[in-house]
C-alpha cells in the first residue's frame, strides 16, 4: 500500500505471471485485484471511481506492464477522514487560541540567554519556528457538527500526512474479507500471500533539490537530522513525529533525552577517573607492592611447571587497578544510581511535555484488531469444532434416515446452522489451547540459559588450559605475557560468542512468542520484548557476573585447589584483584557490541539486503530498470527500500547499553562517556536508516514508550544492588577501610598488602604439585597467597581467619547501608521532580477553561438564534392572521367563555406555519443536520 499527499493508499500484489497462495483468490490482471479492492474497500476506494478514473487506470496499466509488479492506490476524500477521524477521536485545533505567559524579570532574562546560545544548535525548519510562537491553538476531539470550530483553512492540507496514513490503514485493518474464510484486514491478507507489502510512501527523493524553500519534510529531515555533520544539532522532534507518527517520534525523543543526561555522567567519570590516575603514586597499597624490598615471594599459579614469583612484577596490574578502584568510586557508583532515578523522572516531564504539544493527553486505548496468527488458529479451532459436531451426529442421522423424519431432526440441524454462523467474536482461545506453547517457552528459556551458561565456562575451560600450557612454555616472555594474552583473547571469543547467540536468541524469541498465540500486536510485541530482554540481558552479562562475582572465589587454597577434571586448576583473580578484570571484560564486550553490531550491522545488513532485492529485480524485468530508469515511480524506488520490522531492536541495544553503564559503572567510569559517544552517531545513523534506507513505516499513536520504561525502572533499581556487591566484594574498598580504622596501628595504609597475605607451608603440597625447578631461593619454607587465613603454626591451619569474618561482616554491612540510602535518595529525587511540569499543568487547566467557555458561548449563541427566529414566525403568523377575513377566524376578544370553537378552516386555506428547525436550518447553513447534534435535539423539542 501506498499512500500519497491526500490520503491514497496502495497495495502491491504479484501480476499475472506471479503466484498467490491465498484460497479462493485468485492472481489476475491488475484490473481484476483492483476491482476486487474497490469491492472490498468500497467505503475508502470511492475515489478511485470519482476522482481522475482514466488517469489511475492507465497508471495502472503502465507499471503492470513495465515493472512486473501491479500496484493499487487506495484514496480517501473528505468525509471518510472526516469520519474516521470522529471515530479514533483526533484532536485537531480549533480557532480559538490564547497567548502563553511571559517570564518576568530575572527568569525571562536567562530564558533570553539561553535561548539566544542555543540558536546555533537549533534545526532549520518550519515547524522550529511555529513551536516557539507564544500563540497556542486550543485542541479538541474532531466532531463533523463542529466544523465552524475547528481552523480548517484547506481540507487538503487540516489533517497531517501521518494522521491521513493512519486513518486509512485503519479501515484496512478492520475490514473483514467474507469471500474467503472471513479473515480480518490487510494484515491478514499480507501474511496469506495475497498481497506482497503495504507501506505508505516518502515524500519523494531525499536529495537536495537547490531552494530551500521549496524542500519537503524527508529532504528537510535529511539535512537538519540524517546528517552526521548535524551532530550537533538538536533533533527536530515534531518534525518527526509529524513525519513517521508518535511512536518513532518519541523513541527519538528518549534517544535525546538519553544521550543529553549522559554528558554530566561523562564528565562526572572522566574525573574519577584522573583522581585515579592523579592519586597513583601516593597509593600507598600500590607502593608496596612495587617495592621490591618487601620481597613478597607468592605461591605458584599453576601446578609443577609454574615457579614461585615475586609480588613485585605485578606493579603494573595494581597500578591500573588503582585508575579504578579508589575511592571516588564509591561517590561515583552513588552518583549513577541518582542519575539513573533522575533520567527516568526526566524522562516522564519530558513525555507529558511531548503528549501535551501532540495533542495526546486524554487519549484513549484503541481497540486492535486481532492478528493473523491469532485468526487462522481460531478459524481451525472453530472449523474442528464444527467437524466434531458433524462426525458425532453421523450415527443418529443414519438410524433418523431410517425412519420418518420428525420435527425434532428439523429444529435440531436448524440450530446447528445458526449456531454455524456466528460471528467470530464469540468465541476466542483459551489456556487449554495455548498451553503447548507455553510449556514450550519455559523449556526453551530454561534450555537458553543453560547454552549461555556453558558458553561461559566454555570460555573459563579455554582460559584455564591456555594458562596451563602457556605456563609450560620455556620462553621467558611468553610467560611474562601470560595472563594478558589469556585475558584479552578470552574476551575477544566472548564478544564473538554474545554476537553470534543475541541473533539467535532474536529469531528464538519471536518463535517463542509465536507459539503463545498473543491475540493483538500490542500483546505480541511486550511479550516479544519481555523475552528477547530476559535472553540478550542473560547472554550479554553473563561473563561479566562470572568476572564480578564468581571468578577465584572456588578456586580454593594452596595445597587443597578446586580442579576441573581432576587436570586443571579453578583459575584465580590478577594480584591486585578481579575489578581490572572486570573493567577489561565490561570495556571490550561494550565496545565491541557498539561497534560491531550497533554500527556495522545497521550499515551493513541493510545494504545488502538492498543489493539481493535489486539483483532480483533485474532477473524479472531487466529492461525496465536498466533501459528506463526513468519510468520507475516514487512506489517503485519505495518498494526497494528495506521493510520496517519496528523499533524493538532499536529499543533493545539502547537498554543492553543503558545497563553497562549504570550496572557495573563501579568498575569502569568511562563507560558513560562511551556510551555518549556512540549515542551521537548513533542517533544520525538511526535517522539515515528511517529516512533513507527504510520504506516509511505505518503512523502509530502512542502516549508512552510502553514496557521499555518497565525495564528501564527496574534495571535502575538492580544497578543499586550490582554497584553495591561490586564495591563490597569485588573491589579493595572495604579491606582497606577496615584495615585502617580496626587493625593499623598508626591509621594508616601502610602494612596494607601483607595484611591481606596469608602464609603457606611449601612442605604442605600434594605430592606432584610441587614446582619442579626453581629460580628463586631453593630454601622457601612459606610462599605467600591473597587470603585471610590461619598460619601454618597456628592450632587451625589454614582455616579463615578472625579478619576474614570480620571483613565479611563489613562488607555486608556495606551492602545494606549502601542500598538503603541510595533507594532512599532515589525516592527524594522522585518525589522532589514533579511528574507533569508546571506549566504544562497550569496550560492543561487554562485549556479547559477556555474550552468550556467555547461551548457555552456556541450554545448561548445557538439559543440566541432559535429565540430571534421564534419570535420572528410568531411576528409573522400574527401579520397574517391580521389578513385573513373576519368569516374565515372569530376574533379571540369575541370568544366568550362557554361558547363552541370556531370551526378550523381548510387545509387550502389555513395559514401555513413553518416548523423552527426548518427556518434555523435556513439560517445556519454552516451547521451540520446530523441527528445527532446537539441543535437537532434542542429544535426538535
């Protein structure tokens, strides 16, 4: 389907030479689909036989002849959007208006400066201008007997061009097709095979003709927003929406939203990050582990073939440690929570906002339309149903027929076939009928989440043996590079595994969500979304909890390791700590998702998908495309485009990254400034893909972004508890406190490191464990580990010591502390920003005031009028009673009390009074004579 400035719509099918699959229709001419279409669509396709016949025939005609495919345009004049547009209850401007209120004083001077420096970041266009007027329409549902309200200055141009495309798919949507098996709409249609697309068009060619006067919206949106040299630049939001319809519009609103809330993060992280970087040659913990004098010898990491080593060759790693794990760390992972709960307040001002200059606020739900799926189920259930019927009155017919047919057997199968007949919305699928799918989708989660766990320790398998054999490599350098190479390589095969399983648990998902049979496409995209999120969310952080919780936790102790089997030992956090693991794994997989999948796929999936479709339609019909380019209308060049396959996708790598940078953001502070900078091209590759790439997708109201605020609710409120396990169990942060306010005797760092060192007997290995060969002293009697465990010589070897449990106890403490005050200032931040703007509030009342005055006025007006025309018939019968003879009336004076009535004169002869509503009627020809109105009732009585 196609649809151009006023209202038309197409529809593009196969011609003659192609198939359809579609029972009891058949592939003909374009002439027969299009007769087919008026006869199904008469209420919308009225046009197609009023309105230039001879020109949408030979239309037709030229592009089924050239191009192989036949299109079908659909118009819809006046009165059908008219009266679609009563039914959905759009809200349109009326002539009455009001100026907004002026700032005052100070706020009115920095409201001038501010607007004066954002001049330069404003988008060039139209609508820009007409949003900062301070004259505002009032807004009311559309209604055919006000037409004297509304500011209709030209029918072609009072209903937007998404409004006119949603109106339109509308009634597509909801007219049954009774000629096959009673299906419902287009939907239906397209995904039986009868048709092949239905889209509504672009407004032409995106390029740049030369005026810029002249140019329309797709050019504009172009220039001022698809640009990446118009990164700067604020989104055209109304443009937009005005453009695509408010569902994208607001996508794109909380894209901005988004992406100018991460700049104070950005800066907020760049500086914990230099305090780090600033403060590392005065961190004592580090210090002491570069100094070689303390002449730390530690255990060997793996067995027989390592050798024991000294504590010092890890400076590098501790210092790099510190860039992250310091105390600004804490103040960082407080501030994100904060953020994150103050994102989302801003975001629900923000949408208000937006409902309110969208004419959105006091929308109601619409009734959707079931889907196909959902039909062809209900339409085989209900056929079976029927069938049973028929298989189990087979046996009582055969011994009926045998004898006499009796008025029982009549009333019977008479109520079978009105029953036969009823209308599909009587009956509807149940739990019983859903039941297979749904065992299905918790088998398959389950089984989902066991393939991304074994991922997982597939990637600690490779680790562990790569370790292994690295460490009985006899180069010197190889060793010394040892746990980089394992590190960074085992990253890179986890991104590759996370890309390669988030497309596969993509199609998994809509499977899924196929089998439960959701009855609506609102229903099918939230449970599409709720299980695409739960599968992604899984694959994409799971090697990040295993780094931030589990890693070198069970890999027990010297002399009584954890092996896996029986071979290889449980591998164990760097010396300065699993956090700059941690920050290594979160840094390469959010970088990597970004860049490949975000930014390559986007660009590079589409293109070629664009090429294969081109490819094929030089093999129907090469003479067409390549010897006359020239004949290829702007439906052709539209139906090349890439389909739209809704913003779900989009959503979900926004909410993928929205959680790297407020879930694990303790270990890695630079992770909103990342997030910042991809967002930026991010929004401009998004607005090429939708303006250039993408055929324009169906006009959809929204007043909200739906389950996606949901998730993002409550990945804000999980972020508090990850941030808050990462600092306390993940990172050195509590250790240290605790050392220095309970165990240092000067309140000092100094002493830190051997702290956290315990001591272990080399005569207590297991047999076969013992490094062969050693470097270092061949008289070590203790090798030190990162523990808090008993000495060799103390009546409980081995065992955790009072510090462990100590610093357990702080570290939980930590973690209730810190979650309680971060929700309770969460909740302050909630409850100090106001959900609806004032202004906004202050407008909303206004407006409805306003409005009520509108209405009383019409009504005093109204009343006024009928009043004047009474009084007007009554001056005139009064005038010709005074004409008639005095034989033909007796005079009223003269009629004494008890004498007979005057006898009524003839029908010839009487005077004719005119009913009110006939003379109102001729005086307000602006007026609708609906039945319904309001002024019908009031004259009627």
């Amino acid at each position: 389907m196609v649809f151009d400035v006023m209202g038309s719509f197409v529809l593009k099918i196969y011609n003659a030479q192609g198939t359809l699959a579609a029972p009891g229709i058949m592939a003909g001419p374009t002439m027969f689909v299009s007769f087919y279409i008026v006869s199904l669509m008469d209420n919308i396709a009225t046009l197609q036989r009023q309105k230039q016949p001879k020109y949408q025939q030979n239309q037709r005609e030229d592009m089924s002849k050239f191009h192989g495919h036949a299109f079908i345009r659909l118009h819809a004049p006046w009165n059908v959007l008219s009266r679609e547009a009563e039914f959905l209850k759009i809200k349109v401007p009326t002539k009455k208006s009001y100026e907004l209120r002026e700032d005052k004083g100070l706020v009115a001077t920095m409201n001038e400066v501010w607007r004066k420096l954002n001049r330069p970041f404003q988008p060039n266009v139209p609508h820009q201008e007409q949003e900062n007027s301070r004259t505002k329409f009032l807004s009311h549902c559309f209604s055919r007997d006000k037409l004297h309200l509304y500011n209709i200055k030209s029918k072609d141009t009072f209903f937007e061009h998404s409004t006119r495309s949603r109106i339109v798919y509308e009634i597509l949507r909801r007219t049954a097709c009774t000629r096959t098996c009673q299906t419902m709409g287009i939907t239906t249609l397209i995904a039986n095979g009868v048709y092949d697309s239905a889209f509504p068009l672009h407004d032409g060619d995106f390029r740049p003709t030369g005026q810029v006067e002249g140019k329309n919206d797709r050019q504009l949106l172009h220039d001022e927003w698809a640009r990446y040299g118009a990164f700067y630049k604020y989104q055209p939001v109304d443009l937009i929406r005005k453009y695509f319809g408010e569902k994208i519009g607001l996508y794109f609103a909380w894209l901005g939203l988004y992406t100018q809330l991460l700049m104070p993060a950005s800066v907020v992280g760049i500086i914990v990050f230099f305090y780090g970087w600033a403060t590392v040659d005065t961190n004592i913990p580090s210090q002491e582990m570069c100094d070689d004098a303390q002449n730390f010898t530690m255990c060997p990491l793996c067995d027989r073939a390592c050798d024991y080593w000294h504590l010092s060759t890890a400076c590098g790693t501790a210092r790099a440690s510190h860039l992250f794990d310091n105390p600004a760390t804490v103040f960082f992972a407080i501030f994100m929570s904060l953020w994150a709960a103050m994102f989302l307040e801003h975001w629900k001002r923000r949408q208000i906002s937006l409902n309110y200059s969208w004419d959105l606020t006091g929308m109601e739900e619409e009734e959707e339309h079931p889907r196909p799926k959902y039909e062809t189920i209900l339409l085989q259930k209900r056929q079976r149903k029927k069938k049973n019927k028929i298989t189990k009155n087979e046996p009582e017919r055969g011994v009926e027929e045998s004898g006499e047919l009796g008025k029982d057997k009549w009333r019977q199968r008479l109520l079978s076939a009105m029953a036969a007949g009823n209308p599909p919305g009587h009956e509807k699928l149940t739990w019983r009928d859903r039941l297979p799918g749904y065992l299905i989708n918790i088998s398959s989660i389950l089984f989902m989440f066991c393939v991304t766990c074994a991922a997982v320790f597939s990637v600690v398998i490779y680790r562990v043996t790569i370790s292994a054999l690295m460490a009985m490599n006899p180069d010197p350098e190889v060793k010394a590079n040892m746990r980089v190479t394992v590190t960074a390589t085992a990253v890179v095969i986890n991104l590759v595994v996370i890309l390669i399983l988030d497309e596969i648990y993509g199609m998994v998902a809509a499977w899924l969500t196929e089998l439960e049979i959701p009855k609506t496409e609102t229903n099918f995209e939230e449970r599409l979304i709720l299980k695409a999120f739960l599968l992604k969310f899984m694959n994409a952080y799971a090697p990040i909890f295993y780094v931030a919780f589990f890693k070198g936790r069970f890999a027990g102790r010297p002399g009584d390791y954890v092996y896996i089997f029986n071979d290889y030992r449980m591998e164990e956090c760097a010396p300065g700590g699993c956090l700059i693991e941690l920050c290594i794994q979160l840094s390469i997989i959010m970088l990597g998702k970004q860049l490949i999948q975000n930014n390559i796929f986007e660009i590079g999936i589409p293109k070629l998908k664009k090429l294969c479709r081109t490819l094929k339609d030089k093999e129907r019909d090469p003479e067409e495309i390549v010897e006359h380019p020239e004949r290829r209308q702007q439906w052709h060049l539209d139906y090349d485009l890439e389909p739209f396959d809704g913003l779900t996708p989009e959503y979900m790598e926004m909410i993928i990254q929205f959680g790297f940078v407020s879930l694990f953001v303790a270990s890695f502070p630079l992770a909103p400034l990342f997030a910042l900078l991809n967002n930026i091209i991010e929004i401009r590759l998004d607005a090429k893909k939708f303006v250039t790439e993408l055929r324009r997708p169906d006009a959809v109201r929204a007043k909200d972004i739906g389950i996606w605020y949901n998730i993002l609710s409550g990945l804000g409120k999980f972020s508090v508890i990850i941030n808050a396990f990462v600092i306390a169990f993940t990172s050195d942060f509590i250790p240290r406190l605790v050392y220095q306010y309970i165990y240092s005797e000067t309140g000092t760092m100094h002493g830190f490191i051997n702290h956290t060192l315990s001591y272990f007997n080399v005569s207590n290995f297991k047999a076969g464990t013992t490094p062969v060969i050693s470097s270092l002293n061949t008289d070590i009697i203790f090798c030190r580990y990162k523990d808090y465990r008993e000495p060799p010589w103390s009546s409980e070897p081995y065992q955790f010591s009072k510090q462990y449990w100590c610093v357990l106890a702080a570290r939980l403490g930590f973690v209730i502390l810190f979650q309680n005050l971060v929700i309770a200032m969460s909740m302050l931040v909630a409850w100090v920003i106001p959900d609806v703007p004032k202004n906004i509030s202050e407008q909303l009342k206004k407006e409805k005031t306003l409005l009520v005055d509108v209405f009383l006025n019409e009504e005093k007006e109204k009343l006024q009028l009928i009043q004047s025309l009474f009084s007007k018939d009554l001056t005139q019968e009064h005038q010709e009673e005074l004409r008639v003879p005095d034989q033909t009336a007796l005079p009223l004076q003269q009629t004494q009390p008890g004498a007979a009535l005057p006898t009524p004169a003839p029908a010839s002869t009487a005077p004719r009074t005119r009913p009110r509503a006939a003379s109102f009627s001729q005086f307000t020809g602006q007026m609708s004579m609906s039945p319904r109105s309001d002024i019908t009732q009031h004259t009627a009585v």
